[in-house]
C-alpha cells in the first residue's frame, strides 16, 4: 500500500531494491533458502516484522563454563543474561506452546535454548520438540548449543526436520578460547585451561561442518568481550562463513556485578555501541550479519522487540488448549499479501544516484508489517536505518526502556533518555508525535517527522534521502 506520491517522489537517487532488507529479502537469496528462512524472525530481517519466536526454558543442564554465564540465570548465549525464566518439564513446554499459538498467531518458531545446553540435555529438547511437531505443523524448531555435543546429535537433528540451529563461537583460538571457558565436561572427564578450549574449538568446528553438509542452516553467535576477542570476531566471521555458516550475530557482552558472573565482578566491561558498530562493519563482506537481534528473555514470546512472557507464566496457561489451524493459516495468508505488498515497495524503488559522501541517519517507529506505524510516544525501540549513495541499510535496533508516553502523560525523564537514544540521527520518523517531544527532538538535532506515516519503512528512507540529496544540490 505504497503510495502513489511516495513513488513519484522516489529518487533517481535512493535505495536500489537489492539494498533495502538485503541481508532477508526474497529477491536476494536461492528459492529454497528463501523457504527455509521465510517465517524465522531470527533468521530473516524482512520476516522479523512480521513473525514472532517463543523459548520454553525446558534444558538446565549445561556441559561447559563460560565466564560470562551464572547457572542461576539461563543460558547467556541465546538470551538476556540476568533474567530468570520459569523451567519447564517437555510436557509443560509443549502445553505452553499450544497456549501461545492458540492466542498469538505471528508464532512462527519454537526456539530452545537452555537454560543449560540444549543439546547437553537432549532428552529433554527432543520430547519437548516432538510433542510440539505432532500438534503444530506450521511451527519451525530452532536450537541454539555452545557445539560441544553437537556432533553426536546432527544425524537426530536431521532426522527431526530441525533446520535452524545456533552455535555459539567466541573464538577459533583456542589461547582465547581459555580466557573465555575456565572449563568444560566431555566424555564423562573436566577438562580446563587450553586444553578444554581446543578440545571445544574441534567440536564446535566439527559440528558446524556436519550440519553445513546435511543442509542445516546454522547461525552462529559470538559475544563481543572487548580486550579480549573484539580483533579476532573477524577471524572468526571469516572462518564461519569459508565453513559455510549461513548468518553471523555478533552480540555485545552484558557485564553486570550483581549478575555474579566471573566477567561481571572482575570487572570485564561489555562494548560501547560504537565499539560494537565497528566490529560489525569490519566483519561486512564475510558471512552475513544478523543486525536485528534484541538478546531476547529467556522466556521470550512475540515478536523480536516483544517481551509477552508474563502473559503465559503456567499458572496463567488454560486447562484445556484449542488451536485452530484454519485461524492460524488465514492469518499466514494475511501476512503474504502484507509482504507482497512491501517486496512491491521495494522493487519501486529506482536504483540510486551516486551522491558520493552524502549519509542520512534515520531512527524509525515501527510496530511491525515493515511501516511506520507507531506513535513516538508508544514506541518501545527504535530501527536504525543508514541511507547513502548505496541504499538504505538496516544498522541495527535501539530499545527504549521507558517508552515517553506513559498513562496518556508525556515522561520529561524518558523525553532526555530517547533523545539521547538516537542523538547520532539524522531524522526520526514515525506515525504521529506531540508538539513537546518534536521540540525536544529539533533542540537536539533531530528532525522528526510523521510526513511518511503508514508507508513502508526503505522506500520511505529512500525518498527522504533523495529529497535530501536534491535540497544539497539546490544550495550548492
Ligand atoms: Fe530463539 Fe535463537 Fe532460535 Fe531465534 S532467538 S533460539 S535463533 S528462535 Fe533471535 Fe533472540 Fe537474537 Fe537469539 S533475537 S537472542 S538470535
Ligand atoms: Fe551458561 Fe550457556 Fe555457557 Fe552453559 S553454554 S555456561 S548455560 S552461557
């Protein structure tokens, strides 16, 4: 639903159709692995606007020690350290599955992964994700593994039509390795130091090459521990991807004392943004970066920015559980007419005119279906988005921990924090904003904007450039 003037006023300067959403887009990757990746939020850009992911925290136990984890949270590796989620028998994590697709209808992905490692604890992954598959077809499995016990699972794995799995890899030198892992437990024996590190980098390795080869799509996470693996991320994005590692996430490490980590109180900080923006921008051109993930809780459930966790606690979940498929699959269909709609937005736009230098920072409002649909007010992140001579390009997403409008009331508080957010934009875009906030915003410079509401987000960021471009040119 683009509209006209938008694509009348679209450049010949702009974002080119390969640039907007490239690293998730349909027209940028293989029919079959477009059909892999079309409904996992995690795995696609494009399809995180409109798909959603929920953990069921049924796997404690864990065969490794990582320096950023305290077993008395989940595991770091796939969600937010510091958070607790409820542990669930299989039979409870498949119920609690039921009850969410029943009500949410986005749900596209049960991801397990953890609290321990969900493949150190497979008998407990396995029945969770079979009862699940016997009752909901339409939902993806997805596993996220530290890879030490990966390879004696890939033939299960295959056989379970598990297609997505995460291990996570914070090195490939085992030197760095061992200021990362103090130990690990492998054939019944504890292993430390470098030799529990090599003894990991072999597994880690051998199993992404076991699942690369049976056609498993892997992404692999890496904890971004400055001092100490900050360089060598980019050996290990290089090596990933020659190993055939379908998308990199490059997470920053969150360091608190009170989470009683070994990194959080000797005192290891995690990255700046800016810190973390630059050890992303030198892995471009290696394997693919995820840039859209928000280190979800450990009980997520909804979409990526969501956390509707607390809505489905078990004390919460019905007695008896109704699913009704054809609910479910009508609203697929309404979601592919929606995505049809935003890949003709994206086709719309013209290639771009080369305006050497010229950079637009944008912050957008999104509540998803790829438009700016939210309220300034309302919003509870922010999307990044970077618009040159290129295209545009989706840098990454900004969480707002105090959305402004709070009880109908604009926050003073929140108002300064939200500037400060996405001081470095150039523009913020969205649905409606109030006078006082766009004051705030213009004082900062930062010129906010609802003149694109309900348009889609890339051509939308195009035409503003294009427009920018031309006002340049006017003045020069
Ligand atoms: Fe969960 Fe991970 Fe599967 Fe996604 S999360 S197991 S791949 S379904 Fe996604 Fe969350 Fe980032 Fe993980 S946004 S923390 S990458
Ligand atoms: Fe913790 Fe996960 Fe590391 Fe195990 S693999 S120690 S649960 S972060």
């Amino acid at each position: 639903m683009i509209a006209k003037p938008l694509i009348d006023a679209l450049p010949s300067g702009g974002c080119s159709a390969s640039a907007c959403g490239s690293s998730a887009a349909p027209e940028d990757m293989a029919p079959e692995v477009w059909a892999k990746v079309k409904d996992h939020p995690c795995y696609s850009e494009e399809a995180h606007h409109y798909f959603a992911r929920m953990h069921v925290a049924v796997a404690p136990a864990c065969n490794i020690q990582c320096n950023y984890c305290n077993r008395k949270y989940d595991c770091a590796n796939e969600s937010r350290p510091g958070v607790v989620s409820e542990r669930l028998t299989p039979e409870q994590g498949a119920k609690k599955v039921l009850a969410v697709a029943a009500s949410v209808p986005q749900l596209s992905v049960l991801g397990i992964a953890g609290p321990g490692d969900a493949l150190y604890d497979w008998r407990k992954t396995k029945a969770t994700f079979a009862a699940v598959a016997t009752d909901l077809a339409d939902i993806k499995l997805c596993l996220s593994t530290n890879g030490l016990a990966l390879p004696d699972h890939v033939d299960e794995i295959v056989a379970m039509n598990i297609d997505h799995v995460t291990i996570t890899i914070n090195m490939i030198d085992p030197e760095i390795g061992a200021k990362i892992y103090p130990w690990i437990f492998y054939k019944h024996k504890r292993f430390e130091g470098l030799e529990a590190a090599k003894i990991l980098h072999e597994r880690q390795m051998l199993g992404l090459d076991m699942l690369v080869a049976r056609g498993v799509l892997v992404k692999v996470n890496s904890v971004l521990i400055p001092g100490i693996n900050d360089e060598h991320l980019i050996a290990v994005n290089r090596e990933v991807k020659k190993r055939g590692a379908f998308l990199h996430n490059v997470m920053p490490l969150i360091s608190d004392p009170a989470h009683g980590t070994h990194f959080g109180l000797t005192g290891q900080r995690g990255p700046t943004a800016e810190e973390l923006k630059k050890v992303q921008d030198a892995c471009e051109g290696g394997a693919k970066l995820m840039r859209h993930c928000r280190q979800c809780r450990a009980d997520a459930v909804g979409m990526l920015g969501e956390d509707r966790g607390q809505e489905f606690t078990l004390d919460k979940l019905p007695e008896t559980i109704e699913v009704n498929p054809a609910k479910r699959e009508a609203y697929r269909r309404q979601i592919e007419a929606k995505r049809e709609l935003a890949a003709f937005a994206r086709m719309a736009v013209k290639p771009a005119e080369t305006r050497p230098g010229r950079v637009l920072t944008v912050a957008v409002a999104s509540k998803g279906d790829a438009l700016i649909n939210q309220h300034f007010g309302h919003a509870k992140e922010f999307l990044i988005y970077r618009a040159d001579a290129l295209g545009v390009k989706f840098l990454g997403a900004r969480k707002i921990d105090d959305q402004y409008c709070q009880g109908g009331l604009g926050e003073d508080s929140s108002l300064s924090r939200i500037v400060e957010l996405i001081r470095d934009c150039d523009v913020m875009l969205c649905a409606k904003i109030g006078g006082c906030p766009r004051g705030e915003l213009k004082a900062a410079g930062i010129e906010p904007s609802d003149a694109y509401a309900h348009e889609y987000i890339a051509p939308s960021i195009a035409a503003l450039y294009a427009a920018r471009c031309a006002e340049a040119d006017a003045d020069a």
